[in-house]
C-alpha cells in the first residue's frame, strides 16, 4: 500500500509539474493576460449588478409604490450601460486571449517540428511517421482551448463566484448559507467525473496515435496493399481499432453531457429550497421580495461558473494528457543530434577510411563486423554484395546518421565524430533509390530552400541530361510537383534527385542503388555525366546492377557485414570469387549464386 501511496504522489506531482511547464509559455504575454484579467474584472462587475440594480428597482420604487420615473430611467439606463460594457470589454477580451492563444499554439508547434529535425535516424526507428504526425498535429491542437482562453475563464470563474458569494453575504447571510450548501455535492460529483475522464482521456489519446500511424503507413503503401488484393483484411485491422475509439469517444461524450445536467438540477433544487425558505419571511416582511429576486438571479449565475469548470476540467484534462505526449519528445534528448558541436570543416577533399568498423543498431547484432577499407580522394568506390551484406549501412554512418560502437571512421585524417554536424553532411549527398520529392515545383526541389541559382539548377541539369525532359514539360522548372512527386516517372524522379545532388555540388557523392530505376538508355546517359561530375570528388556507388560499376576504381564486394574482395572489375574478375559469379549470373541472365561463407 505505501508503494502505491508513493507511486501516486510521483505521478501527482508529475502532473504538476508538465502543468507548470504548460503555463510557462504565457510568459511572453503576461502584460495582454493581465489586461485580459482585468477586463474579465470589470465584466464580472457588470454582469455582478445587474441582479442588484433589479433589487434597487423592485425594493425601493415599485414595491414601495415609489414612481419616480426619473430615478428609474437612470436605473434603467445604468442596467443597459452594464450590458453593453459586459459586451464590449468581453469581446475585446477573447480577441486579445484568442491571439494569445493561436501564438503559444503557433510557437510550441514550431517548437517540435524544430526539435524533431533534431532527432537522429534511431528516433525514427522507433517511433512511427504517424505517432510523431498526433504530437504536432492533434496533441498540438488539444492544447489550444486551454491556451485560448482555459485558463483566463478559470480565473474569472472563480473571482466570479467569490463575487456572488460576497453579495450574497452582503444582502443576507442565513440566504448565503442555504444557497451555498450544495457545494459538498458539486465537489463530490466533481472528484468522481476527474478520476473517469482521465482514464477515457489516455485511452483516447493512446488509440488515436495508432489510427492515425495505421492510416498514415497503409495510405503509403497503398499500392502493395492492392497489389496483395489486403482491401479486406485492412478494412477489418481499421474497424476493430476505430470501433475501440468509438466506444472510448462515446464514453467521453457521455462523461462530459453528464456534468452539465447533474448541475442543473442541483441549481435548480436550490433555487427551489430558497424559494421556499424565504416564502415565510416574506410574509411576515423580514424579507425584501428584491433581495429573493436578487438571490435567485446570484445562484444562477454562481452555477454558471461552476458548470464552466466543469466543462473546461476536461480540457485541461486533455491538455495536460497531450502536454505528457509532448514533451515526452522534447524531452528527448539523447537521441537529439548536435549539429553545430565539433570543429568546422572547410572543402573536405574526401579521404575516406574504416578502421576496424563494428556496429549494431541494437544491441551486439552486428550488422558490420571488424569493416576496414579507404577510398583516395578523388576516386570512384563501388560497394557490392547480397541484401543485408551492410552496403547501404556504410552509408548511413558516413552521414553520422548512427554512430559506431568500435572502430573509427575517417574523413580526411580526421574522426567523423569531431567535425561539426552540419559542416560534414553538407558536403556529402546521397542519391537514394527511393525518391523523396515535396510538393511544390521542380526548382524549389532541386534547391530545397539553398541559395543555388536558377542557372546553376539548369547547368546541373544538363549535366545529367535531365533538362530534355525538364524542358518538354509545360511549365518547365516551375512545373508543378505534387506529393511525392506521383505524376512523374520512377526514371523521371531519379533524374530530378541527380540535378539536385550534382546542384549542391558535394565533396563526396554517394548512390545508393541510384539508377536501379532508370531505364537502360537514360542510365547510358547517366553514365557519361558521371564521368563529369565525379572528377575531383569522391564517389561512392552501391548497385545491384553491376554493369553500372564496371569502370569504378575499387570495388568492394561484403557478404554477411564483411568484405569479403577489394579491387577493381578486371581484377577481381580474374580473382574468380565471389564477384565474378555475380557478374556471369547477371550476364546469362540467370539467378544469383549463392555466397559461400
């Protein structure tokens, strides 16, 4: 019991302390909170009046039989003037906490999109594409009541009902103490709905996140899922896990239609206890039929604020749930690449060496084992070898995307590890086979927001032949490039990736099974601006099409995260290993061989 005790007081003051973190993006705004404060005063003490000039009007002239019209229609029109400045102070006050609210949003999502760019290639091992889109988006978004205004409510709720109850304790206190006592029951009813909301609120949240990542990931690989004829069994994989989300959505509805009326009825129960409470007193004239009105009026509007907090409880409920999920990542920061520590690199030459490379991405299942090669600056490298052989891992650790766990890898004499980041990957670009293209045109994806010319785009361009088939399009290097590029040819993409690669001119260039998709007379063409575009530059080719590698200056061949024969094509053809079987299955046309341990 007392472990439990423990573990809830952690989890509570958890909780407090994400809430706490919550508020401090109000930092920057406290001067438009304080003036959204004291504009919530002054509406309190507007809509505070009206019930007590009411009192005034029935007590004092009509019970009375006091017809000054003149007192009255000042009455009157200082009733107006309270509403009118109810109005118009309200509606300055929830532009000033809407705006507030939209640039906390618009700065926490910036915020995790900027941390996220941060995050190494294991974070995004781990965490699917749609998980990470329900923090910015969705998570992101259940934080926007609260921001927008939650909190300001709350506290004008509360200086409300400390208002009512001083009035009301000012008008007659026996009153006060009758209207009051259905307090206990609002409180209880309260800590039961907490404990239910919160529960149904994590659920929620938990099966939201795998709708969307479940949405995200089949909408990707649609064609697969068609291609397999899986219509069916996806549709069935999505009902079973919307139908859990519906019952948990329907249970949030019913928790949160169940506070108003519980509410209700109690306020009307009071005001129903009072009336006959004071029906005596009245008769017998202890009792002013201005202060009952008055008091029915003050309860109404005392379950006014109370029925708010409970409606607002579960926005906060859902913020402070969403708050978890939020900075559960930015919170991350082992995991957060450091782009900016290290020495700065100037033009690497790109002098690349392995020494003795392990490295696993989990745990001791290596996926290179004891890996030593060099690559002289300058020079065309050529890695070869079964799925799974580690070709494309050597790669990524080039890039830094992981970092080994033996060995040492060296870039002109210098460790990866100590050159600056974003000095080292910007002088290193890969040509993956699967290309990514973003919507908008040609140019902008070629440029990706670099300072490179329109000139130097077409120059690029032609290099790889790419700019005949730029230039028969309408609109040219402006033509529009929708998601991911689907109105163009696999062929077509490819060429578009070598524009931006031989654009960003790089020390080192790397093609990661770059002309797999290319048909063989664009890959000729390919081949000659090659040629071009390797002169004074490292290259680094991975290719399962082993015609494109004949002409490189070493070929490394790796099997089972080793390598296994180092030289170049007629070198290793006259070695009659592993590469030379490779070359004559490829040749005859026939199934690759398998690969002797």
């Amino acid at each position: 019991m007392r472990a439990d005790a423990m573990h809830d007081e952690f989890v509570l003051q958890k909780r407090k302390f994400k809430f706490l973190r919550l508020m401090a993006y109000f930092k920057p705004f406290i001067p438009l909170l304080v003036l959204s404060v004291a504009l919530a005063l002054l509406v309190n003490a507007a809509i505070l009046a009206k019930p007590y000039i009411i009192k005034l009007v029935i007590d004092d002239y009509i019970v009375a039989g006091n017809y000054d019209m003149g007192s009255i229609w000042l009455l009157g029109l200082l009733y107006f003037l309270m509403v009118l400045m109810g109005s118009v102070l309200g509606y300055m006050q929830t532009n000033i906490l809407t705006y507030v609210g939209q640039k906390i949003m618009f700065n926490i999502r910036n915020q995790i999109f900027e941390h996220i760019q941060k995050m190494s290639m294991n974070f995004f091992d781990k965490n699917s594409t749609g998980r990470i889109l329900i923090r910015v988006t969705t998570d992101v978004e259940a934080l926007n009541e609260l921001f927008s205004g939650v909190m300001v409510d709350l506290i004008r709720n509360f200086i409300m009902l400390a208002g009512i109850v001083i009035m009301i304790f000012t008008l007659d206190v026996r009153l006060a103490f009758v209207s009051i006592s259905c307090v206990p029951i609002i409180a209880g009813i309260m800590v039961v709905y907490r404990i239910a909301a919160r529960k149904n609120l994590i659920r929620m949240k938990g099966l939201l996140a795998k709708i969307n990542g479940f949405l995200a990931e089949n909408i990707s690989g649609m064609k697969l899922v068609q291609i397999f004829n899986r219509e069916k069994e996806k549709y069935e994989e999505l009902r079973k896990l919307d139908g859990e989300y519906f019952k948990c959505s329907l249970r949030e509805v019913i928790l949160n239609s169940f506070s108003k009326p519980v509410v209700e009825i109690v306020n009307n129960l009071t005001i129903a206890v009072l009336v006959i409470f004071c029906m005596g007193r009245i008769l017998e004239g202890s009792l002013e039929i201005g202060v009952l009105f008055a008091f029915i009026a003050y309860i109404k509007q005392f379950f006014e604020p109370i029925s708010e907090i409970s409606e607002k409880y579960t926005a906060i409920q859902s913020a402070i749930v969403s708050s978890e999920r939020i900075f559960d990542i930015l919170d991350k920061r082992d995991t957060q690449e450091d782009m900016m520590g290290g020495k700065p690199a100037g033009r690497l030459k790109g002098a690349i060496r392995f020494e003795n490379v392990w490295f696993a991405y989990e745990n001791e299942a290596w996926v290179l084992k004891d890996v030593s090669f060099s690559i002289s600056p300058g020079e065309t490298a050529a890695f070869v070898g079964a799925t799974g052989s580690g070709k494309t891992t050597i790669i990524s650790l080039i890039m830094r995307f992981y970092d080994i766990q033996k060995g040492r890898i060296l870039i002109d004499g210098q460790d990866i590890r100590e050159y600056r980041l974003e000095d080292l990957r910007k002088q290193i670009t890969v040509v993956l086979q699967d290309v990514f293209l973003f919507a908008g045109d040609i140019k902008s994806n070629i440029r990706l927001n670099n300072s490179i010319t329109d000139d130097e785009i077409e120059c690029a361009a032609r290099y790889v032949s790419a700019d005949s088939f730029i230039e028969s399009l309408p609109g040219k290097y402006d033509e529009e490039v929708k998601e991911r590029g689907c109105t163009f040819s696999a062929g077509q993409k490819q060429l578009i990736s070598f524009v931006r690669a031989v654009a960003f001119n790089p020390a080192v260039l790397v093609l990661d099974e770059a002309t797999a998709s290319i048909d063989t007379s664009t890959e000729q063409a390919i081949r000659e601006a090659m040629s071009k575009i390797s002169r004074n530059r490292t290259s680094i080719i991975i290719a399962h099409r082993l015609s494109t590698i004949r002409s490189a200056d070493k070929i490394l061949v790796m099997h089972k995260g080793r390598i296994r024969e180092t030289g170049n094509h007629d070198e290793l053809m006259a070695l009659g290993g592993i590469y030379c079987r490779l070359c004559k299955a490829q040749t005859e046309g026939g199934d690759l061989p398998r690969i002797q341990q």
